[in-house]
C-alpha cells in the first residue's frame, strides 16, 4: 500500500513539474514575442525619425541652393531652379510621414508582425526615394559652384 501511495505521489509531481515547465515556456514565449513586437515599433519610429530628419535635411540643402543661384545668370541657373522647386514635394512627404506616425500611435500595439513589417518597408522605400533626391541635389549643388567659380572668373576684368 506504502508503494502504491509513493506512484502516486511521483506520478502527481510529475504532472505537476511538467505543468510548471509548459507554463514557464509559454511565459516565455509570450514575453519573446511582445519583445518582437516592441523591436518592431521601436524600429518604425526610428526610421520615421531618421526619415524626418532627411526631409529637413533636404529642406535645408534646396533652400541653400536656392541661395546660390542668386548670383548666378538666369540661363546659368534655370535647370537647377526647377530641381530645387520641389518644396511642395518634401511637404507632402512631411504629411505622409505623419500619417506614418499616427498608423505607428494608432495600430501598433494590435498589428500583425506582417504589417509592421509592410509600414517598415513603406518608409524604407521612401528614405529610399529621398537619398536619391539628396543625391541630385548634391550634383546640383557641385554643377552650381562650379558655374559660379566660372561666372566669376568671366566677370573679373583681365590684367592689363
């Protein structure tokens, strides 16, 4: 009788030990995946805020740009004038980035893994866009001083 009340016993901190252990790995697993979710989010407003300060980085090299043309003839400066007017363009990006954010506050916390992996590649691919943007204004900005060393070699009078 002693022998059947030991079975049972060991049989029942069985059930139990294995009870704790499924319970603990589900703890765990659940805990990895918020942790994932968290990776995710924290990953979407970084890049919405690196995303952000592009666009005003942008902002700030057409508006320079902007500024060397001034001293340049207009024929000199009329292809890059209608590079540069494209601050219609960085403002609808700050607004679609916005939406971003307000997607990022408002279904975050409930979206599948999938769609914060899709708004993750939307501003992906726009940073994506806009360093191409920064790019042409970088060989803008190289094309204007280039023709503002030549404008003013040619309107320096010549030595006698």
């Amino acid at each position: 009788m002693a022998n059947i009340w030991g079975n049972r016993i060991e049989t029942w901190l069985v059930i139990v030990a294995v009870c704790l252990i499924l319970a603990i790995l589900g703890l765990w697993l659940r805990d990895r995946g918020e942790r994932g979710r968290q990776d995710a989010i924290r990953a979407l407003l970084d890049g919405a805020d690196a995303l952000e300060s592009r666009l005003q980085e942008c902002r700030e090299r057409m508006q320079h740009l902007r500024d060397m043309l001034v001293v340049l003839p207009e024929e000199m400066s009329a292809r890059a004038d209608s590079a540069l007017q494209a601050d219609a363009k960085v403002q609808a990006a700050l607004k679609d980035l916005l939406a971003h954010r307000l997607w990022i506050q408002q279904h975050a916390a409930t979206a599948s893994p999938r769609e914060l992996a899709q708004a993750r590649q939307a501003l992906d691919q726009s940073g994506a866009t806009l360093q191409a943007q920064l790019d042409r204004l970088a060989a803008i900005s190289s094309d204007l001083q280039r023709a503002q060393a030549d404008a003013r070699s040619v309107s320096r009078p010549k030595p006698a």
